[in-house]
C-alpha cells in the first residue's frame, strides 16, 4: 500500500488565534505555541504531525483560510 505524507501549512499571518482548529481536530494534532506571541495572541503549531489522518476538519473550520492540508504520495524508489 503506498504511504502518505500529510505535510500541514499554518500561514501565521492569516490566523488570528481563534483556535477553532485546536478545538476540531480529532487526533490532538494542533496545539496554541505558548512560545511565540505574534499581534497580540499565541499562533497555532503542527505538534503532532505524525498523528494526522489527513481528515481536513481544520482546513475546512479555519475562517481565514490560514490551514492548507496537503497529502503527498510518498514516491517508491524503482
Ligand atoms: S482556525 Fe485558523 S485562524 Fe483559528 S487558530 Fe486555527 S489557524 Fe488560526
Ligand atoms: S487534517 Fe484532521 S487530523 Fe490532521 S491536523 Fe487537521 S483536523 Fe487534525
């Protein structure tokens, strides 16, 4: 069965820390990053990746469009 590789794009300058995403995803993969402090709020970081199912939920909730879920088939050696 190929594999896939679920890479996840959090464009810091469109979110606005809602955190709807954090809240949606079913695997615990978002998490606000208490390290970073951007225009007045904790940005959001991919800190489980490998837990991804590639569901989209918190591509599709993102009211600004700051989530893009890309899965790529990771390409067998021939
Ligand atoms: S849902 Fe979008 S705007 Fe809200 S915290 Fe997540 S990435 Fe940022
Ligand atoms: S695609 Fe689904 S599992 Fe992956 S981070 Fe988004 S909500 Fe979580």
């Amino acid at each position: 069965m190929p594999r896939h590789h679920v890479r996840i794009e959090i464009k810091n300058e469109w979110c606005k820390g809602c955190y709807i995403c954090v809240d949606m995803c079913p695997k615990g993969v978002l998490e606000v990053d208490k390290s970073i402090f951007i225009r007045g709020f904790h940005p959001v970081k991919v800190a489980r990746p490998e837990d991804c199912i590639a569901c989209r939920l918190c591509e599709l909730w993102c009211p600004d469009l700051a989530i893009a879920v890309c899965e790529e088939a990771e390409e067998e050696a021939v």
